[in-house]
C-alpha cells in the first residue's frame, strides 16, 4: 500500500513541478544554510586548533594584568630579567622560559623596506617556540648579555629585503638602529588566525629595551614544560611563584594571567559548539518557514483535488489511506527539499572554505540532523491537510465545484 502512495504522490509532485519546487524552496535554503554554516564555523575552528597546536600545547603564556572582574589590570608592573631568572631556576619542570616584547616597527634594507613584528626576547624562545635556525646562529650569550644590535629575520621578512641572498653578516634598519642580520629563522607558514608567522624579526631582549622599548620591564614571558609534564600542574607553580615575587597578598587576585595553550583550545572548542548551536538554530528558521509552506501548498493541493477525494471515498477508499496519501506527498516534498539542501549547501560550503583557504570539515551528524529535521517539518506540517482530506464529507466532496 504503500508504494501505491509513493507512486500517486510522485505523479502529484511531477504534475505541478513548479509549484513543488517553490514549496520545497524553504527546505532546501533552510538545510543548505545549516550546512554552509556548520560547515564554515568547523572549518574555522579546525584552523584555529591547528595553528594553537604550532605553538605548542605543552606552552603556557605569562602576561602582567588580570582580566578578572575588579582586578586592576591598567596598574600591573611588567616582569623583570629577575623574575625570568627566578622561573628558571626555581621551577625545574620547566624546558625553556623567554622573555617576550613586541613592537610594530618597519625593517629597511637597500631600497627594500616592510613593516613587521619585532620580537625582544633570547635564544629561549626559539626552544619554547619551536623555531628553527635556517642560516646562520641564534644569539649568542655575550650578544645578549651586552645588548648587541643583532637581530634574526623571520622567513617573509628575509625574502620581502633581500629576496634570494643570504642576509647573514648584513645590516638592516630596524626602526632608527642599524641592526647586524646574524641569522634567519625556518618557514613556519601562515596562521589560521589572519597572521604571517614569518613575519617577525628577532631581537636580544637587552637591545629592544635599551633601544627600541624605552624601558626594563618584560610584557611577557612564554614558557615550555618539558616532555611529560602537565602544563595544570605548572600553572599552578607559575601563579605561587609570581605571587610570591609580587608581594601579592593572600585572598587578593592576580595582576598577572597565566594562559595555558590547552585551555586556549578547549575555550575555542567550547565557543565553535555555541556558534554552531545559534547558527543551526537560525537556520531552523528557514525550516519552519519551509514547512509553513508545504501546509499552505498541500492545503491548496487538498482544495483543488477534493472531488477526487471524494470519488476515492466513494469508491471505498478509508480515511487512514487518504490520510497517508497526502502525508506521503507532503513527505516527498520535504525529503526531496533535504535531499536538494545537501547537495548544495556541501557545494557552496566547499567553495566557501576554499575561498576563506579553510580546511573542509564535514559534520555528519548534522547532516543527517538537518535531513531528519527535513522530514520531520514534512511530516507535522504535511499531516493537518492530510487529516482535513481524510474528513471530508464525500457526498460534499463530490459536490465541490
């Protein structure tokens, strides 16, 4: 019996292509939306975990002020080559600990010139971060200790001034200071998060202060736990120890943050489920509207044939067949709507990836949610013009003009 409503719903959707396309056409915006935009929004996060992970999730970040409610962020004092020193020898945990100051300065050499990121810190930094020496040497001890204008250049910023020559043993401008090239650093790429990560040059972190920062404290320090250590478990030692430095007192909060790389990406995990909740959520709507549409059209359907269902009545036809056969169409209707959904939201969704040069992450699950909630919308809003054509009265249906 079935297959006998399958056939009879399909030549009614077939006799009126148009009008069924246009019925569907809410479905098929509704789960192509929910697709594109699940689609984008994993896409984004997948990005996102992938250049946090560069970084290094055995990393922990330490920087002064405290975005807590009511913890005066504006007055926390930078850190000192102390506190660097205290870090590393009081905390054996720990596989590297650097100092981090940064400023946007624009690097000149020849007629060549760019604006970049300019990094203060020490050889640290290239364990905690993982960077690679490409040509050349990283700081050497005296160099930082005296505050010698030397400096690394990251990938870009080598290939932007001298292009394919070896810069080693050259100067450059760093914003006002003439500055010896003693090396350049190993391609890293580019950052999901809109940032060239070879766009940076190096600096000792005595030079940047004397030279370029003005003063002796430090903005950051970056910290690398060694292999089998819990960053957790570091955190906790970083905050006792720095709260002991800064003569913080107990039950008074932090002005300083300690971030742990880990909770970083859990944070953008946790915000990819809420965005992709609201988004789906939005996108629902258009499946409601959708399936407003399919009564409206199956109300109209149920008005035009109701001489025929009248006759079908007549003829011994039950109200439950009647019933079915309409909720059938109006199922036709909406699953070939999710079918149609699917097919273009993964398309559009795979050229907007491209575009936005983000991975193509597939959700299965919502997919299938969408197609589900496709036939579900078919199913409820299919079902009260289907009870309306199973009730009616077949002397009056056979009357209906």
């Amino acid at each position: 019996m079935f297959l006998e409503m399958l056939k009879l719903a399909l030549r009614a959707v077939r006799r009126n292509l148009l009008r069924s396309f246009l019925t569907v056409l809410g479905v098929i915006i509704g789960v192509s939306a929910v697709i594109i935009m699940v689609t984008v929004a994993n896409g984004t996060a997948e990005q996102v975990r992938t250049e946090i992970a560069r970084l290094g999730t055995d990393v922990l970040f330490v920087r002064p002020g405290q975005r807590a409610p009511g913890a005066a962020s504006e007055a926390a004092k930078g850190f000192t080559e102390r506190d660097i020193a205290a870090l590393r020898n009081q905390i054996p945990d720990l596989r590297a600990v650097a100092p981090q100051n940064i400023v946007d300065a624009t690097v000149v050499a020849g007629g060549n010139n760019r604006k970049t990121v300019v990094i203060g810190t020490s050889d640290a930094f290239l364990d905690a971060q993982d960077w690679t020496i490409e040509s050349g040497s990283d700081f050497a001890g005296a160099e930082v200790a005296a505050g010698d204008t030397a400096c690394i250049l990251g990938a870009t910023v080598k290939q932007t001034l001298f292009a394919d020559d070896d810069p080693v043993g050259r100067n450059v401008r760093v914003g006002n200071i003439s500055c010896a090239v003693i090396g350049t650093l190993g391609a890293k790429g580019e950052a999901g998060i809109g940032r060239d990560q070879d766009d940076i040059v190096l600096m000792p972190i005595a030079t940047f202060q004397r030279r370029l920062g003005g003063d002796s404290y430090i903005e950051s320090i970056v910290l690398a736990a060694k292999d089998g250590v819990s960053t957790q478990d570091l955190k906790a030692e970083v905050g006792d120890l720095l709260r002991e430095r800064r003569n913080i007192l107990p039950g008074r909060p932090d002005d300083f943050e300690v971030n742990d790389m880990t909770e970083i990406t859990n944070a953008v995990s946790g915000t990819k489920s809420h965005l992709t909740g609201m988004l789906a959520a939005i996108a629902g709507v258009s499946l409601l509207v959708g399936g407003i549409g399919i009564m409206n059209i199956m109300l109209v359907s149920v008005t035009e044939r109701t001489r025929e269902i009248g006759l079908r009545l007549t003829v011994g036809a039950l109200e439950r067949q009647v019933l079915l056969q309409f909720i059938v169409e109006a199922l036709v209707l909406s699953i070939s709507g999710g079918v149609a959904g699917i097919v273009i939201g993964l398309g559009l969704a795979y050229a907007a990836v491209q575009y936005l040069s983000l991975p193509f992450v597939i959700d299965p699950w919502m997919i299938a949610g969408a197609f589900g909630f496709s036939a579900l919308i078919g199913l409820i809003f299919g079902y009260f013009p289907a009870r309306r054509a199973a009730r009616l009265s077949p002397i009056d249906a056979l009357r209906f003009e």
